[in-house]
C-alpha cells in the first residue's frame, strides 16, 4: 500500500508540473526557510538542508545557454526534425530547464543567448518557442 501511494504522488505531480507548462509556467519547489528554488520535488533543500517547501509558479521564459540541434531525430520523432534540444536558464533564477524548440537547422538560427518561452508541453516534453 506504501508503495502504491508514493507512486500516485509522484504522478500527481509530474502532472501538476505539466499542466504549468501548458500554461506556459514553471512549478518549482521553494525552500520555507531559505527561498532556494528546485525544479522537481526534493526531500531536503539543496542550500540548506530544511524540509520544508512550497510551490512557486516562475514565467516560463529565459535564455538559451546550450543545445543540441537534432537532425536524425529518434523513432517516432522524424516529422519534428530538424529540431533542438534546449537547455535554457530562467529569467529571474538560476534554474535551467530543458526544452524541444522546432525549426532549428544550423547553429546560425540559434545563438546562445536567443530568449525563448515554454509554449506548451506534450509527448516531446515542453515545448519551446523564440520570444
Ligand atoms: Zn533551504
């Protein structure tokens, strides 16, 4: 029964992550005592050690810091391709989040640095888009 129940919370909280990116949010876990941000759901504070946490919905938009342009994409990924994978930083946090962001070929249609926003999320994971 133990297990069962970690289970479904854990799901239920991939979800509730989810449905933030559809809305084009991040739901992050905020430290009660030290205000650190986590992406996923922690048992103790990276920063500080405390257990205790609450939600915290960031705008989902921020900075490309690196990528990996895909043009032999997976099975059952071809009709996306070519495509990168986007690691991006949020605006205002030190948390990096990664992405699918359609239509990149080369290297010259991504700089580092380019500003893009979480559009939504589905079976590729969240969906970026160029701001
Ligand atoms: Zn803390």
């Amino acid at each position: 029964m133990r297990f069962t129940y970690s289970r479904v919370s854990k799901m239920s909280a991939k979800q509730e992550f989810v449905n933030k990116a559809k809305e084009g949010k991040v739901l992050v876990k905020k430290c009660t005592k030290c205000g650190h941000l986590h992406l996923s759901t922690v048992y103790f504070c990276q920063n500080c050690g405390s257990k205790g946490f609450e939600n915290e919905i960031l705008e989902g938009k921020g900075s490309v810091v690196t990528y990996t342009i895909i043009t032999v994409p997976p099975a059952g990924f071809e009709r996306y391709s070519p495509y990168a994978w986007v690691v991006l930083k949020l605006d205002g946090s030190d948390l990096r989040i990664s992405g699918f962001l359609p239509n990149v070929a080369t290297p010259a249609d991504l700089p580092v640095g380019t500003k893009v926003k979480i559009t939504g999320f589905d079976d590729r994971g969240i969906i970026l888009e160029k701001l």
